[in-house]
C-alpha cells in the first residue's frame, strides 16, 4: 500500500451523474485486483476525508475508477481537470479471489458494478463470467464494452428503459437453472445484497458467494475502526481491511 500523489490524465462523464476518473501513478505499485479499492482525496481541502472508491480499469501506471455524484466530495471531485495533482492511497482491502473456479455469475447494481468489471477484466481469458447488471434507467447504463467480457450479459433497468424490466438479483436467480456456476460475485447496495443472501438461501443455491461490502471510512487501512460490520457471529470485521470483500455468509446484511 502507498500513498501517492498522482497526476488527473483525465475526468470524464460516463453516464448520468457518474464519471470516470483516470489517475496516472508516479510509481508503478504493483499487483492490484477487482475488488480493491484506493482511498482519493477530492482535491478540495474542506473535504478532510479521502473518498474510497473500487479500482475499475488498470492499465500500468493509470489507474481509473467511476463514481457516481452523491454529495459534497464528489460533486467537487467531478470538476477536477486533468494535470490536477491528487492524493491517493492504494490499494486497499482484499479482493474477489476466484482461484478454483471457472464459472462465474456476477450481480451488480448501480455503482457496485466498477469493482466487478475489474474481476471481469482480469480473468476473462482463463474463467467464463454470466454477468446480471442492473442500472436504474437507461441514462445510468455505462461502460458495457467491459461488461460484454463476459460470455453472457444481462442487463436490466428498473424502469425497463433499456434491456430488461426487473433487476439483478431476479435476473440471475430466474437463469440459475440454465448456467452452471461454481461461484457468485456481488456488489450493489446494501438492500440488493440482502436480497440476494435470502434468495440465494430460499433457492437451496450454495455455491460461494462473495460480496463487497461499503461503509464509511476514515483511514482506510485498518486503524480507525469507522468502517466495521457484524459478522453473523455477532464479531466486528473492518469492512476497509477485513473486505471489503466477504463471503455472504460470514457476513450480517
Ligand atoms: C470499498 C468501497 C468502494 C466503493 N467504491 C465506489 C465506486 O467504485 N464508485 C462509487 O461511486 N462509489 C463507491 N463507493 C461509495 C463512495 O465511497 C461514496 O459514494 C462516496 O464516499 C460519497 O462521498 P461524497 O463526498 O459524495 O458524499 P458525502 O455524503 O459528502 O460524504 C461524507 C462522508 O461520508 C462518506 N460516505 C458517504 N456515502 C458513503 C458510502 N456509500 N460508502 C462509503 N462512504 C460513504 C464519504 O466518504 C465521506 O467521508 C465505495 C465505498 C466503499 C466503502
Ligand atoms: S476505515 Fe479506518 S479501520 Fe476501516
């Protein structure tokens, strides 16, 4: 893990209310995979916390991540131009770790599917990926050259303004009888995760299912205890060090 100050090569709108910022290193720093995250100052020094975010395409010393606009951090974060110096430390937490399996279905909502597109991106010549995304409208649909590195994606929108009226979870459970997976990797909100934990159970499916987890951090690295989660053994895990990758039965959702 380093902390750097890396060069804005650019900051781009991606879809309604999300860009994708790409950072260029001044170091190379190594293995980094889907699932880990970087923790990026906004540029402004009124935003004391450094805003976590999943790393999403890697490409030597750049590195990109895609955020959505919620509040104050990144709604400053989406004005910074390119050559702007930012703080970055990475990379962070564990990652979806898919040795030994070969097929795997991926379930993403909305910002949950950037740390998702890297584990696609990184093993999509030696594993086959039966991807279920779900995006709130047709306006938020984005980056689905990477998605399509999967052998079978199925997008859907609440509203049905583009792919298939429903969502993620429903998606994939409702084609689970025709795919044969060894594994299931997960990241959207908190109420898609816990949907996805009771239907998995409900439908007898027990393949590992790995999920990211988000919560608010400070440090980002183990230290601070702002993150923690409960585990379904009623312990803490910091979501920052611990995950924010777990098994979804490990966890309390
Ligand atoms: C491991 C991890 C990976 C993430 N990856 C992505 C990603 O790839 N793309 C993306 O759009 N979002 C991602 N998020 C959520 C993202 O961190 C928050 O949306 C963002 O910090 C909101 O900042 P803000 O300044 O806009 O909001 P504000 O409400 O102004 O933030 C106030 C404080 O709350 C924290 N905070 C607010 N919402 C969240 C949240 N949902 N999760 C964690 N901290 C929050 C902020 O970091 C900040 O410290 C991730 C979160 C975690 C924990
Ligand atoms: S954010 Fe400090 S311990 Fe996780």
């Amino acid at each position: 893990m380093k902390d750097l100050t890396a060069t804005v090569k650019s900051n781009k709108k991606i879809a309604e209310n999300i860009y994708m910022i790409t950072l260029t290193l001044p170091e190379d720093v190594g293995e980094m995979h889907g699932g880990q995250f970087v923790n990026l100052s906004t540029g402004n020094g009124a935003n004391l916390l450094r805003r976590p975010l999943g790393v999403c395409l890697r490409d030597g010393k750049d590195v990109s991540v895609c955020y959505q606009v919620k509040g104050k951090g990144t709604a400053y974060l989406s004005t910074v131009e390119a050559g702007r110096k930012l703080q970055v430390l990475l990379p962070l937490g564990n990652w979806f770790d898919l040795d030994g399996y070969k097929n795997v279905a991926v379930v993403g909502g909305g910002v949950g599917i950037f740390p998702l597109i890297a584990a696609i991106r990184e093993n999509c010549h030696t594993k086959n990926f039966y991807s279920y995304i779900g995006f709130r409208n047709a306006g938020a649909v984005c980056l689905l050259d990477e998605l399509g590195k999967s052998r079978k994606l199925t997008v859907t929108t609440d509203d049905g303004s583009y792919g298939e009226k429903g969502n993620a979870v429903s998606a994939f459970i409702d084609d689970y009888p025709n795919i044969k997976v060894d594994a299931v990797i997960a990241c959207g909100p908190p109420v898609m995760l816990g949907v996805l934990k009771k239907k998995l159970k409900e439908e007898g499916i027990s393949v590992p299912c790995f999920v990211s987890l988000e919560e608010r951090m400070g440090c980002g690295m183990g230290a601070c205890l702002v993150c923690v989660c409960k585990t379904v053994s009623g312990e803490n895990a910091r979501v920052c060090r611990d995950g924010p990758v777990f098994e979804i039965n490990e966890v309390q959702l």
